[in-house]
C-alpha cells in the first residue's frame, strides 16, 4: 500500500507577485492620467469658445448700434467713438469684472469703385483680450449704407 498524500487547499493558489501588482497599478496611472488630460483639454476648449463667442457678440452690438445711426452722424467724425471695453465673466464676483474686451472702431470710404460709393462706408470692428497669457483678436469687416436701417426704424 502506498501512502497518499493529501493536497492542501492553498497548493495551486498562488497569489499577485509584487511585479505584477506594480504594472497593474502603472497602467491604471497612465489610463487616469490621460483621461484627466482629456477632461483638461474639454475645459479648456469650452473656455476658448465662450471668450470667441463673447468677442462676436460685443462686435456685433457695435455693429448694430452704428447702423442705427443716421448717415449724418455716421459721416461725422468722432460721433462714433473709436474705442470701447466691454468685459465679460459668467462666474464674476461684485468685485471682478472678468475678461477685458477692447475695441476699435474704423469708418472708412467704401473700398471699391462703383457709382454707388458715396452711399457706402466700411466698417472695420477689432475685439481684443488677454486669457492665460495670450492675446487674441477678433475682426469684423462690414459696410453700412445710406438708406440702411436707420430709415426703417426712425
């Protein structure tokens, strides 16, 4: 009769070598860290385009308020400002205004040579700020004409 020998229940079930959990753990990192990056770089877009979005809507409200001008008071220089600011935060304090929008306003002879240039200007609106470090810009070159909207609207 030969002696058998039993098995124990832990003979077979080795565990995580030490190695292993390292390599498991540098993999979850890499993972974790590129997903923040990505959620980083969301953040980051989402701002860029409200301050884009912000920029055409100041110019925008220039815009439309030098159309509604009379020729006159368009023809006239200095009656429309050649500067503004407008500022612009959606999570601004009483004491913050957020980003500084700043403005230029340039009214110019109509640039091409047609029979109806003496009832055409051109108008050149530039936006300018300052997010992280870096300037940026924005223009807007439209024209406004003599019998325009202010004669609808007066």
């Amino acid at each position: 009769m030969r002696p058998q020998f039993r098995k124990s229940a832990t003979t077979g079930t080795a565990g995580y070598t030490l190695a292993e959990i390292l390599i498991c753990v540098l993999i979850i990192n890499i993972g974790a860290a590129g997903l923040m990056g990505c959620f980083k770089y969301a953040f980051f877009v989402t701002r860029l385009f409200r301050e884009n979005q912000r920029a055409t809507q100041v110019m925008l409200e220039r815009a439309e308020a030098i159309r509604l001008c009379s020729w006159d008071q368009v023809r006239t220089t200095g009656f429309i400002p050649p500067t503004f600011t407008d500022y612009f935060d959606p999570t601004a304090t009483n004491s913050s205004v957020g980003i500084v929008y700043t403005g230029t306003v340039a009214i110019a002879s109509f640039p091409y040579n047609t029979t109806y240039k003496d009832n055409m200007r051109q108008l050149t609106l530039t936006v300018q700020w300052t997010s992280d470090s870096i300037h940026r810009a924005r223009t807007n070159i439209t024209f406004i004409a003599k019998d325009g909207i202010q004669n609808y609207v007066y």
